[in-house]
C-alpha cells in the first residue's frame, strides 16, 4: 500500500535528494515545519521504505577512473535462475557499478567504471564473456557525462496535499 505524502513531505524528498548531508534544522527551515515533525517526517518516510539510503557522491576522474562504459549483456537462456545466477554474478564485480534488466533484444546493461582501458577490456574478457550463460555482450565508452540527475524528478508542484498527481494547466 502506498504511503499518502502531502506537500511538505515531497518537499522534504526534493531538499534530501538534492543534499543528504542537509542538517535537520536546515531541513525543517527550508521547508517550513519545525524540526521535531520534521525528524519525525524523515523518519516515517525511512522506515517506509522511500528513502533507502544516504551516500557521498565520488567523482570518478578525481579518483583516477578514467574509463565510464555500458556493456549490453545477451543471455542464452531467460529461465529465472538463469537470469538469477547472472543477478548473483553481477553483484561481485566491483567493475559494475549498475545493472538493469532490460525488455527487448538486449537483456541486461551494466555501467562500468574502470581505472583505464586495458581495466575494462581485462574485465570485458576474463569475467564478463567468460560467465556462464551469456551470448553476447556490446560495449559503448562513454565520451563525455551531459547529464546526471541521480534519484526522481521532483518538480514544486508534483502532487496535490490529497496525494493524487498535479494538474498543470496550460499557458
């Protein structure tokens, strides 16, 4: 069952999710409660499971990762332990940073961060196309980041207090 989230609480999302590090009291002034049902407010919206986690945010360059990579995974077979067993392969490569099963002819895609080129081609040979199950992977480099707005796109007026979505009129 979905939790009902009123203004307040959408705003509190938007301002976690823009800076986790924001203090409580901070927090309470940039969305006008005070900070005891603020706290509260985080705290309900933790222990239902919408906010997951907190967590610094790397630059990968600053930290010598030069090499930001997709690999699109085709598998020979889509039973559910089949794909579970990939799941569980994926999880051990510190390499992958994210992996989303995909609908379509593709069936998984990983992001890879890597320290260099000859990092990445290492783990494309030795790990990845050598997993049991899989049948094809296609790598993309990225060249440049144009955007990266982690989380959800919460806009000002993006539910109503009654929790049903926003009508925006037209100009």
């Amino acid at each position: 069952m979905r939790a009902h989230l009123d203004a307040t609480d959408w705003r509190i999302l938007k301002e976690l999710q823009a800076n986790g590090r924001i203090t409580n009291v901070e927090l309470a002034r940039k969305v006008g409660i005070s900070p005891p049902p603020c706290l509260r407010r985080v705290r309900a919206l933790e222990e239902a499971g919408m906010i997951t986690g907190y967590f610094a945010l790397l630059d990968e360059k600053s930290l010598d990762f030069e090499v930001i990579a997709f690999a699109s995974v085709g598998l020979h077979s889509q039973s559910e332990p089949d794909l579970r067993a990939f799941e569980n392969r994926v999880l051990a490569w510190p390499l992958v940073r994210e992996c989303y099963m995909l609908s379509g002819e593709t069936d998984f895609i990983l992001k890879c961060v890597a320290p260099d080129l000859t990092a990445f081609q290492d783990f494309i040979i030795n790990e990845l196309t050598a997993a049991t199950n899989v049948a094809s992977v296609k790598t993309t480099l990225a060249i440049r980041r144009v955007k990266f707005e982690p989380g959800v796109p919460i806009t000002q007026h993006h539910r109503r207090d009654d929790g049903r979505p926003a009508r925006h009129k037209r100009p």
